[in-house]
C-alpha cells in the first residue's frame, strides 16, 4: 500500500513539474515586459557599447570594438533593432491600463517577453566574452583569436535583438494596432503612422544585410582581395547608405488618401481610402517574395565554403552542387539590385521629395 501511494504521489509530482514553468527546473521564467526598459538602461551603460554616430545615425549601443571603416558594419548590424527596441519600449507601459485582452493579444505579449529573456541570456554571455576579449589588448595572433571568438558572440546577440525587435513589432501591431488594415480608414494617418511603417521596414532589410554579412561566413571579416570580399564590401557599402538615407530619413511623406463621406445609421461616416498604404503593402508582399527565394539561395550555396573550400571558384563548387551559380547569381542580385531597387522604391511613398 505504502509503495502504491508513493508511486501516486511521484506522478502527481511530475505532473506538476511538467506543468510549471520552472519550478523543477525544466525552463526559464519569461521575463516581464516591465523590465525591458531597465534591461536596455543596463546593456547600454556596460563598457562595451559607447554612445556615438553611425552613417549619421545615433545610437547607445555602438560596439566600441566595432567603429572603425572596415569594421563599422558589426555596429551597423546592431543598432538597426537596438534602436528599434529602445524608440518603441515605453510604448508598453500602456499595456497595463488596458483592460480584455484578446488572447491573440496575450499571445504576442507573451511572444514579447521570451525574446527579453533570450537577450538578457545572450548578454550575459555576451559580457563574458568581451571580458576575455580586452584581456588580450596587444595585437597578435592570441588577440585575433579571442576577438573572432568575441564576434562569434556577436553575432548571435544580433540575432537576439531582432527576435525581441520583431517580438515588440508584433505587439505594435497586435495590441496597438500600427501596421495592419489601414488601406480603409476612418482615420487621418499622420507622419508618425510614416514613420512606424519606416521603422517597421526598416527591420526585415536590416535583417537581410546582417545574415549576409555575419552569419553567411561565419562572422568572418573577408578583404576584398577575393572575389567574395569584393562582393561583400558591396554590400556594406550599401548598408551604409540604407542606414543614412532610409534608418535616418526623418521628412517623412503624407500617408492619407482620398476622403469619401457615406450615410451610415442616419450618420455621415468619413473613410479614406489610402493607396500609398495599398502601394506600401504590395511592395512588402513582393520583396517579403524575393526574400524567400534568397533564404533558399542562402541555405543551398554556402558563402563560407565558397571562399575557404573553393577558393571563389564557382567551376569547382559546381562539381558538388550543380546549381551553385545560379544559387550565387540569385544571392548577389538580391544585394546589389533587387535590395536597393525596393528600397529607393519605398523611400518615394514614405519621405518627402
């Protein structure tokens, strides 16, 4: 009797273990979406980060190991969804004044407040390898080492950012109504509604820029002495110019259209109807399009293997995957045209000529 009790007491122990959170140590505790704004405070006061300029946009979290002209675009990386982050954060302390959620709703905060969770891990890891990192200071292959290995660490705290950047978009969206469903409104759209869909855009294009230049090759800083360098100095230099001219653009365009009135109830109802909104939406579909033929690009053709296995010799890459150029052609269109065609195409609806 006494062991069929005890077996009934351990499952109703490891019923409740599975259910709780954390109580038995089998995950972490979500972070509340309170302590964002004390997180962010913490993150930009450590010593890695200083408050400075990049392409002329400013920024609290500037790597201070990442400023120089060959380096710049690890900074330039970050500060796209650290920014993000920081302007939208106190957005969230309305939440606790409103009342009835949708659980769709709940589900974003909660989305929200795993992403605060993951960054806050990433920066403690963070933390410990810049501390291994200023220990070695004098140039050397020792000092190499540990600095890649800090970079490595980057890159995934990068990552980190945009998850929570993209998590606090979705409550932007979900809770606050920013981006969706404003083709049709009864609304007058302001220049702040511009520059919601600024920043907003601003993201995924970010993202685009960051997998290409950190995690494709391993975080590794090729010179343009090879054909991929090359290819990727290209590429930097037109995050720069993303990064001045659309991050930084502030003579933000008139989103509202043409107003129409209609008898509702006995009422006169006033609607615009928005087509830059329309033309906005249409051009995300497409490029979110082009997007996904670059991450199947991306998957199938390694950057990486490309340069250290091949030696930039598409001929030989071939002989192991038959459609390596073609994967190659589609990534560096992506790049150097179709990137920048869409974004000099957005920058005519959102700012001012």
């Amino acid at each position: 009797m006494k062991n069929k009790l005890k077996k009934i007491f351990l499952g109703l122990l490891l019923s409740v273990c599975s259910v709780a959170m954390f109580a038995c140590g089998g995950g972490i505790e979500r972070t509340p979406y309170t302590q964002l704004d004390k997180i962010m405070s913490d993150m930009s006061a450590h010593d890695m980060f200083t408050t400075s300029y990049v392409d002329s946009v400013s920024s609290k979290y500037v790597l201070k190991a990442f400023t120089n002209s060959e380096e710049k675009y690890v900074s330039e990386c970050l500060i796209i969804p650290m920014n993000f982050i920081y302007k939208y954060q106190s957005d969230l302390s309305i939440i606790k004044e409103m009342k009835n959620l949708t659980g769709e709703q709940s589900n974003s905060i909660q989305n929200l407040e795993r992403g605060i969770t993951e960054i806050n891990v990433g920066f403690n890891k963070l933390k410990n390898e810049y501390d291994r990192f200023i220990t070695f200071q004098t140039a050397g292959s020792i000092y190499e080492g540990v600095k890649q290995a800090f970079l490595y660490e980057i890159t995934d705290f990068v990552q980190n950012a945009y998850d929570l950047a993209f998590n606090l978009a979705e409550v932007e969206n979900k809770v606050f109504y920013r981006y969706e469903n404003k083709e049709v409104t009864t609304e007058v759209l302001t220049t702040k509604d511009t520059e919601y869909f600024k920043d907003y855009l601003s993201l995924s294009i970010g993202q685009d820029y960051y997998k290409l230049l950190l995690p494709s090759v391993k975080s590794i800083n090729y010179p343009s002495t090879s054909e991929l360098g090359d290819f990727l100095r290209n590429v930097k230099g037109r995050l720069a110019s993303f990064i001045t001219s659309f991050v930084g653009g502030s003579q933000f365009a008139d989103l509202t259209g043409e107003m129409s009135v209609k008898e509702e109830n006995g009422k006169d109802v006033i609607t615009y109807t928005n087509d830059k909104m329309k033309s906005l939406y249409e051009i995300k579909g497409k490029l979110d399009t082009e997007r996904g033929v670059l991450e199947e690009s991306l998957k199938a053709f390694s950057l990486y293997d490309y340069i250290e296995i091949y030696n930039c010799d598409i001929a030989s890459y071939k002989k192991v995957n038959m459609y390596a150029e073609i994967y190659y052609n589609q990534i560096q269109s992506y790049y150097l045209d179709t990137l920048s065609s869409y974004t000099t195409y957005l920058k005519t609806i959102l700012f001012r000529s």
